[in-house]
C-alpha cells in the first residue's frame, strides 16, 4: 500500500481520534457511580469533513501532488457525472464497470469518498483509484486491450476493543443507542441476543447488557470498520451470551447463536450451470476474467433465499450485474444474489435464514436466466459449493479449545471494564 493513501485520513480525523483516546483514558480514571458512566461515544469518523479548514489544505496539497485528478465524492455524484466533468470517453466507463461486476465495488461510491482519475502521457484515461478507507483503495487499470484489471490493496490492519455498557430503560434499541452503539451494531446485538429471549415480553428496566466492540486500525487511524466482540445481557438471574468466534456468533458453552447457514440459496437444488472460477473465460466478453459466484441454472422468477439470518445492506441495479442484493450475516459472512428480476427485502432489514428474499431473473449482462450467488468471507469471495461454512450448529471439536481460551478473554474484558482499574481498550492481537 502507498504512503499516499495512509494520508487520506484527514487532519481532523486525526483530531477525533487524540480526543477519543483522551475520553478512553479519562473514562478509565472515574470511578463509576454506575454502569453507563463507562459508555463511550460512537465518533462519526466517516462524517464529511469538508467545512473544516485543515482538511481543505490537505486535500488541496494531495490535489496538487496528484496533477489534480483527485475527485472528493459530493452527494449526489456518480461515476457518469464525474467521468463527463473529466472529459474521459464514456465507453472507458463502460470497461470499468463490466470489470467491477464480479466486485461491485463502484456501486458503493459515498459522500466523502476520493477517487483518483490519472492518465497517460498522451491524455488518455489510465487508471481510476477508489480509495475507500485509511486501509483500503482499489484500482481499475486500462490494458492494452481496452479491458480494465481490478486490483484491491489493504494496509496492515490491527483491531481495538471498546466496551459499551448499559441498563435497559424502555426499548433495547433506545438503551443501546444511549451506550453508544450504531444502528448496525444495534440491529446485529438484538438478532443476536433475540434467540434466546423475546425482547418485548422478557427484558425489564434495570436488566443489564455489555458489548465488546473492535474497531479497525491502520496506523493511528480508524478505517471505520467495527465488529461486535461479544454480548452480554443480564437478566435477573440469566445471564445471555454471544461470543465472535471464527466468523460466526456463539454462546458460552460453544453452541451456534444463529442457525446454521445453508449451502444453497434456493429452496430447491439446480443444477450450476457455471462454477466458481478464479480465471475464467467470459461467455460474453471472451476475456479471462474471475468468476466469484456460482451460477445456477434457475427459470426466472424462482425464490431466491438467503442463506443465513442477516441484515440486508446493499440493494442496486449494476449496469452487468443487474439488480442484486447483499447480505451481511453478522460475522464474517456476507452473501450476494446477482442478475435478479425482483427483490424483496428492504435495505436495512432483517432476514431469517430461508426467507425469500427476491426472485431470480436475467437482468443486466447475461447469457439467459441463472442466479449468479457469491459468498465471501471476510471480505473475500470464496467458492459457495466448497468453502468452510459453519453449518454446524457448534464450534468445531478441534477448535473447542481455542474458543474456551477467546471467551474468557472476553469475559475478563467486559469484566475490567467495570472496575475503575480495568482496561477500557485491549488489543486484540489474536485474530479469530
Ligand atoms: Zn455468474
């Protein structure tokens, strides 16, 4: 990863992040009177920033240093617009979209984002450069066939703890806004803790929950990526768990939290009618291009299920891969169907394992009817037929070892945190 990117993290920002360290010791000193004393504020990192003036003089340096091909994403900007401001032909567009669809990384352009648009000597387009986070940034390069060649680059990453804690005073999502968690991290918490308890008939005032929440480090700065560590939620005289362990959500004792997931994302089995292929040759561009799903051979309109309980956080319309949806299963896990004529959950939803959740179709570059479906963990797509999913409904014989070592590590987190000597913050550096 280039040092340039590192520099995208904007004065401000860094700003944030000494403040926050600051209220993570501070917090660390004061004796609680009570438990939400303890609780610290979610920053929005990710906030447009561009009203501040330091944060203007370092895009305008980067600016100049980039022969001013750097376009900060405003509302309402799309590639189109941006290419037509650039003067860069439309069809270059076109070859960097039919690259990005077995990524799907354009679709996901936001207020505040930066690109960066070079070209070559003789004023042709060369290079577009989406830098996502402080970690992330992934290029599309022209080759000399005219094809564009995606390439995504991460900077080391490391992950920090949090703890959150509160009491339950009137709806779960209330008390849980007030310790401090994001809408995301709300709506996993109470799916994730929603098995085993019915949060309208069986929380009551004074019921207590804790959370453990990672956010994700390159350097001294916060990419915006978090996760949920653990849960706990204490009840009279139970007291609910869910530990991350491996990508997935389980108990104390090591059982699944949410269901197993399935392999396949229809009701019925088909037959694949195209495979995983990291180098395949394109039926339509002829290109050797990856293949990062499985297509199956599905007549249109068939019910298209997820695969796992989740929420739904991406819905769109790519010009290739046509209307498709995302769904972020909790943990490492998210899942995509592709090519559909019909969706029907809403972006932010929750869905249950085995709902429907579109229709399958033939909409944007297709060779006829199919469901392209991917999975990917860890932000990585994988082969959906072969990978290593957890659809057993417990942590791995061989791996029980591990997961009793993580979850007292955990306990002991959320445990310090409550006394006035604890750690707020604690380095995770085992990775699970
Ligand atoms: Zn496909």
């Amino acid at each position: 990863m280039s040092q340039t990117n590192v520099r995208f993290f904007t004065a401000r920002n860094k700003i944030l992040l000494a403040v926050a360290a600051t209220m993570l010791a501070v917090a660390t000193l004061i004796p609680t009177a009570n438990d939400t004393e303890l609780t610290l504020p979610i920053l929005n990192f990710s906030s447009d920033s561009s009203e501040d003036g330091s944060d203007n003089e370092a895009a305008a340096a980067l600016a100049a240093e980039l022969n001013d091909n750097l376009w900060q994403v405003e509302p309402g900007d799309n590639l189109s617009y941006i290419f037509k401001q650039k003067g860069i032909p439309a069809t270059e567009l076109h070859q960097i979209m039919l690259t990005d669809t077995e990524y799907l990384d354009l679709e996901t352009l936001q207020p505040g984002m930066r690109l960066g648009l070079e070209f070559a000597d003789n004023g042709d387009f060369h290079q577009l450069t989406l830098y996502r986070d402080a970690a992330r940034q992934i290029t599309y390069t022209r080759q000399e066939d005219g094809s564009y060649q995606h390439q995504a680059e991460t900077a080391e990453t490391y992950w920090i703890s949090e703890v959150h804690r509160g009491q339950i005073e009137g709806s779960f999502y209330l008390s849980a806004r007030d310790a401090g968690l994001s809408e995301g991290q709300i709506a996993l918490s109470s799916q994730l803790l929603g098995y085993k308890l019915n949060f309208r008939r069986d929380l009551r005032a004074g019921d207590r929950f804790t959370a453990v929440i990672s956010r994700e480090m390159t350097g001294n700065e916060i990419t915006g990526q978090t996760r949920v560590e653990s849960l706990s939620l204490q009840r009279r005289n139970q007291t609910h768990y869910a530990f991350r362990f491996k990508g997935h959500y389980y108990d104390e004792n090591g059982k699944s939290v949410t269901p197993a997931f399935l392999r396949w994302p229809t009701q019925k089995r088909y037959r694949v009618s195209s495979s995983f292929n990291k180098n395949r040759l394109h039926p339509v561009t002829k290109r050797r291009s990856p293949h990062h799903g499985v297509d199956f051979a599905v007549m249109t309109g068939t019910p298209v299920i997820s695969t796992g309980d989740g929420i739904v956080r991406r819905v769109g319309n790519h010009p290739y891969a046509g209307k498709y949806i995302e769904i972020d299963h909790g943990g490492s896990y998210t899942t995509r169907y592709l090519h559909l004529n019909k969706i029907l959950a809403k972006r932010g939803s929750r869905v249950n394992r085995g709902d429907k959740i579109a229709l399958s179709g033939n909409t944007g570059r297709s060779t006829g009817p199919h469901l392209h479906f991917e999975l990917h963990i860890d932000g990585k797509p994988v082969n959906p037929v072969t990978a290593d999913i957890p659809t057993d409904a417990a942590v791995k014989r061989k791996d029980l070892a591990s997961f009793n070592d993580w979850r007292e590590h955990q306990l002991a987190v959320m445990r310090d945190a409550a006394s006035t000597s604890g750690l707020q913050t604690a380095q995770n550096t085992r990775q699970f």
